[in-house]
C-alpha cells in the first residue's frame, strides 16, 4: 500500500517541484557561488596555491602550465617549488608576491672588511648582481643605501625606456661611534634615491681610507637594497644602524646574516596598456577592471579591480563587494535607522518611511520629517 503512494505518477510530482524550487533559487545560489568561488581562488584551476607558506598567484604560477603563457613573457612568471617547499625565482628565494604588484625577493646585501692595517679580509667584491632582469626596483618599498664609517657605495642598473646604463652611490664617513644615530641621517648611513624603471642591478660596497680609522669601531662597509620595514616608520631600516656599524668579519662571512628582502614592481609584458589591449590573445585584464602604466620609464602594464570590486584581475571578472556584509560587522557605512543596500560595485544607505532627507549616511544621516512635512506627503499619497 505504502508503495502506491509513492508511484511514478509522485515521484515526478516531487522532481518538478524540486525542479521548481531550485529554479527560483537557484539565481542567488549561482551569484553566491561565483562570488565565493572567484574570489578566494587566486591561481588557475587545479595549480598549487602556495609553495610552503607563501601564496603565488597568478600570472605568477608553479610549473609550466600554471604562469602566464604568453610565448616569449610567460617565463618572467615561472616560479619551482622543490621539496624544500622553498619557492625560487632563477635561483633566487621567493619572498613574497602580491596581486597588486609587489614581488619579494631575498637578496644579499654586499660588505667589504679591513684589519688594523688597511687590508682588505673579506668582501662580496663579485659584486651582488641582482638577477631579476624584467621588473624594476621598486623605488617606493625599498631603502637604499650604505652603513659605515669609511664608506662609499655604487649602484649600477640599465633603464628600462631606453636600454642605458645608469650609476648612482653615496658616501658616508664619521670619526666617532657616538655620532651615528639611529637613523639614516648621512653620518655612519647614506641613501640613494633611484629613478623608476631601473633593472639588472648592481652593488659595490668600497671604502676611501681601508677604514683605518675607525678600524676600533668599524671594521667593515656595507651597502644593501632592502624592503622598508613595515613595522616601523617608513625611512627605518629592518636593523639597527648603531648595531650593523660595529660588526665584523666574523659576522659578515655568515651568509644568513647577509639575507634581506628587496622589492621589485611586477607588471605584465613590456607593453604599455594601450599596446597590450590590441593583443587579445594575451591581453590579461578581465571583467570589472582598470588597466594601468606604472610610468613611461617601466615595461609592461599592470590590472586592478575597479573600485567596490575584488579578485584576481589577471584571471577572472572581478567580482561584486558586498559592502553591506561588512556592514553589518563593523556598522561604520550607514547611521541608524538607515540599512545598507548592495548594489553593484557600491552600496547605498536607505531611511525608513518617514526619513525623507539624508541618505543615512554619517555625513548625511537620515532625518525624520517633521509633523509639518507629513501632510504633504499623505496628501500625495492619497492624491
Ligand atoms: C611556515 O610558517 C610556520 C610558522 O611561521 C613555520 O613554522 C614553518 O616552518 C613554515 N614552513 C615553511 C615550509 O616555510
Ligand atoms: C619554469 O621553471 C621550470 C623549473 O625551474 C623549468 O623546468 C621550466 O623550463 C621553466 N619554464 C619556462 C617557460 O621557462
Ligand atoms: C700589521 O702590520 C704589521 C707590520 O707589518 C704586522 O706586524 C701586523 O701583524 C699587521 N697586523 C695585522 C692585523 O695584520
Ligand atoms: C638585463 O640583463 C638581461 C640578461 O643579461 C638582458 O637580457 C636584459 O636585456 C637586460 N635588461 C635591460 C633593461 O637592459
Ligand atoms: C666621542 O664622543 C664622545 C661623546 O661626545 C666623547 O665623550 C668621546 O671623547 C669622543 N671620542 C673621541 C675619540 O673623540
Ligand atoms: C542608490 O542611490 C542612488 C542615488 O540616490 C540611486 O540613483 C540608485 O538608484 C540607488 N540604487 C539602489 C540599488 O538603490
Ligand atoms: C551621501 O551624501 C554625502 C553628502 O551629501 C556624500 O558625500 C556621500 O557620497 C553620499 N553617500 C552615498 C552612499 O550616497
């Protein structure tokens, strides 16, 4: 009996309503999906996400089949991940790589130290090329410079716009270990400024007098590229001046000691936007994003996001912010009793019935209409 009641003629039944009810969802559900789908998946389908703790996302990618494929390009983002889980870059240790442009590598800064005699004990006098040949320093995330007090510090690269050699340094000197501060003032530490667009580059780390002079308190020279360090003010060095300037040979010949990240500025090809849109083929910008130039000097353009969008801009549309989920999280949009609405790429704050000024904003919150204003608007209605 039970059997009958559920025959061919209800099973159907069941499906069709089933059919029914995920049709009429089944719009949200799909929107949901893309949403969190495309947002948190940062390289193509079925690539390695991560190298042991660091992200590469695309078009920086793990293997041949999961960086940007473009024929003569594509190899400028292929990154190998051996069973060190250690991600390199031509035989340079990965940092950091983020999708808005900053490429972490670490590099050795360069040293050169003298005994009481003026001779020369140990020194990365090979120079340290720097083997990144397509981006350019980042001139913005990076200091610059030399530490010492007999010091002078070279800096050679090739510009990018025109393919010249490019020489820049500074000289720092002092006679007593109590002048030299903390900060990179000129005294014991001197920075260099670098023009945008600037590759392949070296340091030499020299001295004027073989640090005869200061050999009691400063036996070595050193000059370095290094990230700027987040934790402190923007002009601070990851280490301390006071401390770097009274090493000596011992500590400089251990190459861990030596480690720094340097930032270069990725962009794709060395193409400028305008030229890049022609070749759709490779063109990488999707859906919802701007295509951008970091200057006239530097190769290559880069994609973001429009704003009140996020994503991968190099690998798919990016997608809707609901502004109002975090709304609802740190209540800093809209100013109650308005509620905050979506909309694509935006939101809006809307009043209740009865708030008919403002637009609920904290700028311009909603305000109640008076009892004078209520008739008006009952008469429109009614009317
Ligand atoms: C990942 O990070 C954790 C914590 O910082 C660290 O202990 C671990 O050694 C790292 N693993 C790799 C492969 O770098
Ligand atoms: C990418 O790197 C891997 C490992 O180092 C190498 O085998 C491969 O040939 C490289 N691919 C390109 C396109 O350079
Ligand atoms: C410096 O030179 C003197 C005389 O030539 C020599 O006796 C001394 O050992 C040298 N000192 C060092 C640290 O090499
Ligand atoms: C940097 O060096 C590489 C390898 O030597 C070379 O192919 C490239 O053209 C150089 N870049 C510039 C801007 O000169
Ligand atoms: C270095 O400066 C300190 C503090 O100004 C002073 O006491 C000291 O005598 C100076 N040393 C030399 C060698 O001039
Ligand atoms: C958001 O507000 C603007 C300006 O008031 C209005 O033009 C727009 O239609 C509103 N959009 C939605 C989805 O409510
Ligand atoms: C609300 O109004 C203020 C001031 O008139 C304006 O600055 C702001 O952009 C508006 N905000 C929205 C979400 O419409």
């Amino acid at each position: 009996m039970l059997k009958g009641k559920f025959g061919w003629k209800n099973h159907s039944f069941l499906i069709i309503v089933a059919t029914l009810a995920m049709a009429v969802l089944g719009l949200g559900l799909h929107d949901m999906g893309a949403q969190v789908g495309s947002t948190s998946q940062i390289t193509l389908p079925n690539c390695p996400e991560k190298c042991g703790n660091i992200t590469i996302p695309y078009p920086f990618g793990i293997g041949d089949k999961c960086h940007y494929n473009h024929p003569e390009d594509g190899k400028f983002y292929n990154v190998s991940c051996d069973s060190s889980k250690v991600p390199k870059y031509g035989g340079l240790e990965i940092d950091k790589i983020t999708v808005d442009g900053e490429f972490h590598v670490i590099n050795d800064i360069s040293y050169i130290c003298y005994d009481n005699n003026g001779t020369k004990t140990a020194c990365s006098c090979h120079r340290s090329w720097i083997r990144v040949t397509r981006f350019a320093i980042s001139t913005t995330r990076n200091v610059i410079g030399a530490i010492g007090c007999d010091t002078y510090a070279v800096f050679s690269g090739t510009r990018m716009s025109s393919s010249s050699g490019f020489v820049t340094g500074c000289v720092t000197g002092c006679s007593n270990q109590s002048d030299v501060g903390t900060e990179c003032s000129g005294i014991g530490c001197c920075e260099v400024s670098m023009p945008k667009g600037v590759t392949n580059i070296s340091i030499s780390t020299r001295s004027l007098n073989h640090h005869r002079n200061v050999q009691m308190f400063n036996p070595c020279s050193t000059a370095f590229i290094v990230a700027k360090n987040h934790g402190q003010s923007d002009k601070l060095l990851p280490y301390s001046i006071k401390s770097i300037i009274t090493k000596d040979v011992a500590y400089f010949k251990h190459q861990k000691n030596l480690l720094n990240p340097i930032v270069y500025d990725w962009t794709i090809g060395r193409k400028n936007c305008e030229q890049a849109k022609l070749d759709k083929k490779h063109y990488l910008c999707k859906g919802n994003t701007l295509c951008y130039d970091l200057s006239p000097h530097q190769w290559g353009y880069r994609c973001k996001c429009k704003s009140g969008f996020q994503g991968n801009p190099y690998l798919h549309d990016c997608q809707d912010i609901d502004e109002c989920a975090e709304e609802k999280k740190s209540g800093t949009l809209c100013k109650e009793p308005a509620w905050c609405v979506n909309t694509i790429g935006s939101y809006n704050c809307s009043c209740p019935p009865g708030y008919s000024r403002g637009n609920g904003t904290f700028n311009d919150p909603c305000i109640a209409d008076d009892k004078s204003n209520d008739l008006p608007i009952i008469f429109k209605i009614i009317g």
